[in-house]
C-alpha cells in the first residue's frame, strides 16, 4: 500500500492548450473546455492526484477558468456539490509548461519527470507498464503532459524527458477525447491491481 | 488475435437517461448531453464496438440526438470531420433498455447478457477480470448499461442480469463522470494486454 500512495504523490498532469496543433496542423491557442476542467479534475481526484495543471498563456482564459473554478469553490455552486468542490481544488491556472513544472518540483528534491503524451507511435516511448513502476519508486515526481486540439506541438515532445506509448484500442481507429484518454491513463498507471 | 475480434463483437453499450436518478434520489429522466454522445462514442469506436445506444424516452431528445448525428453524418461536419463521422456511425437511438437489448440480440442466437454499472460497491458484483473472460467466449454478446445523472435507478439493477464491480480510485473520494467511467471500463474490458 505504501508504493501506491508514493505513486498517487508521484504524478500530476498538465492539459496544454498552448503550444498545440489545429486540423491544419498549425501551432494555436486553444480555448479552454468546460468539460475538459470539471471531467479531467474529477478523473484526477479520484485516482488520488493532488495537482492538476490547466495550460493557457490566454490571461482571458486564465480568468474564465478562476471564474467557473471559483464558481464551485466559493460560489453557488460550492454548498450545491461539494464533490464537484473537492475535485476542482486540485486544479492551478498556469501559463506555461515550465510553470507548471516549476509548480510541481516545490514538493520534491528530485528533479520532476515531464512526460509527453499523444495519440500518434514514436520511437523510444515509455510503455504504461514501465511508467507505472517508476510511479512506485519513492521521490519520482513525473508530470503527465496531455495536449488539447490536435495534439501537443512537436517542440513539447522534444523537451519531454520521456514519451509515453499511444492508447490503442481495436484497429486504426484511434480517435479519444482528451477527457478520455486522461482518465484511461490514470487508471493505467494509478488503479489497484 | 481472435479472441480480440470476439471480445469487441460480445460488447455494446448503453448509455441510460431514463430511469436514472437525480441529486436527490428521484427518478427522473436527464437531458442528453452533447459531449456524451461524442466522447462516449469515440472511445467505443476506439476500443472497435459497433453498437452504441443512446436510451431516453423522450422524443424531442432523441430528435435532438438524430440532429446532432446527422449533422455529423450528412451535413456539414461530415466533410469536416470524417473520424467524428465514423464515431457518431455506431449510435442507435432507443426509447428503453428493454429496446436496444431487442436491436442487439439480432446478431446473435444465444440470449444477451445485460449488465448494470455504478459507482457503488454492491454484493455479487462481477469483477472486471471475469467479465473481461466472458467476452471472449464466443457468442457471448453483453450489452453494457450506464446511467447518467446520479446512477441507473435500482430497478436496473434488479433486471440486469449482471452487475460489474464499480471502479475504484485511491481512497473514498469516487466522482468519475459517465464519460471517463466509460473509457476506463472499455480500456479494462478490451486493449490488448
């Protein structure tokens, strides 16, 4: 039980709105999702996260997600579901990656992992299995980079320290939400077995 | 590999707004809501089903359903998205459980085995290791059911034929949406091990 506890500190996950691909294969920003903020803080909370990072260098979208954030913290919205309070108080607006990361490592004395995530196959990706294993080592802070539109811009992956392997389902089509693929990777990499 | 192939034709998924309950543990029937028919139908389509039913007894919702579904199937989203397209193909529309149960035993000469879901941990609940084995007999088709808003109501439960251990995080906190419960139940029910 101890080596699941020491996972559940050991990771926390960052949704990257910016440096990101549109259809056109464009580096954007994207707007931020209602869903994206309430699905994923709640997949986080379950599996036992203690930070969920929400990206955008957009200081509009930063407001609107302190608005709706704030909404269920202190709001109507607080006494109305307290479940929906707990969740979203993970959750830190940042405007980079390196915000986030810088964020994360103020826990650990170890460097923090940053791990690149998409649906596409690349050379040297980590499977779940071994980044699970790594989770369970004590002091290995990894921060689960997940890229919203079409995917996290090239650069990211260049940065990352590690690639995560792609979910595969059945066949070629391979087409997840964001929301979905956080929550399949949390249950990877954090669920009893 | 044939057991794969058997697994994904032995499973589709219903999806209940009627009869679930609400906060307050009445039975109500929910509204659709738009990103449970794409997430939900994109992660199925991932993981290779071919039947996804949408169960509501209300006819301006299941308009509202086919609307959004055509517009992704024949209107304009059609050309622009062609993997939205491909997801959204697998939707049946039903009016009860008791329905899509009927439309998906057409496949199959032996009975379909339905199978309630929650977030609650009930007695002679199912583990998702045996339900995993079950699929992969063959001609063991077994209809997947969950409920929006607060849980399928508990006569769901008492007809189901089946019910499935709930999903468990770290700790009590358990607030997964219906979309990210979905994801993982498909992702431990099906990806390749």
């Amino acid at each position: 039980m101890i080596s699941e506890s020491t996972a559940v500190r050991n990771l926390a996950l960052a949704l990257v709105h910016h440096p990101v691909y549109n259809k056109h294969r464009e580096v954007v920003t994207t707007a931020v999702t209602n869903l994206d903020i309430h699905d994923i803080a709640r997949a986080a909370r379950t599996f036992g996260l203690t930070r969920y990072y929400l990206v955008t260098p957009s200081t509009d979208q930063q407001a609107m997600i302190r608005r709706i954030v704030g909404h269920w913290q202190d709001g109507w919205g607080a006494g109305y579901n307290p479940d929906r309070r707990e969740a979203l108080s993970i959750i830190r607006v940042v405007a980079s990656l390196n915000e986030a990361q810088t964020d994360y490592q103020q826990g650990f004395a170890t460097p923090v992992i940053s791990v690149a995530t998409g649906a596409r196959q690349r050379t040297d990706a980590i499977s779940f299995k071994s980044l699970r294993k790594r989770l369970q080592q004590p002091e290995a802070p990894h921060l689960l980079t997940l890229g919203t539109g079409w995917g996290l811009a090239d650069e990211l992956f260049e940065q990352a320290d590690l690639v995560l392997e792609p979910i595969q389902g059945a066949g070629d089509y391979n087409h997840l939400s964001v929301r979905s693929a956080a929550a399949i990777m949390l249950d990877r990499l954090l669920s009893e077995r």
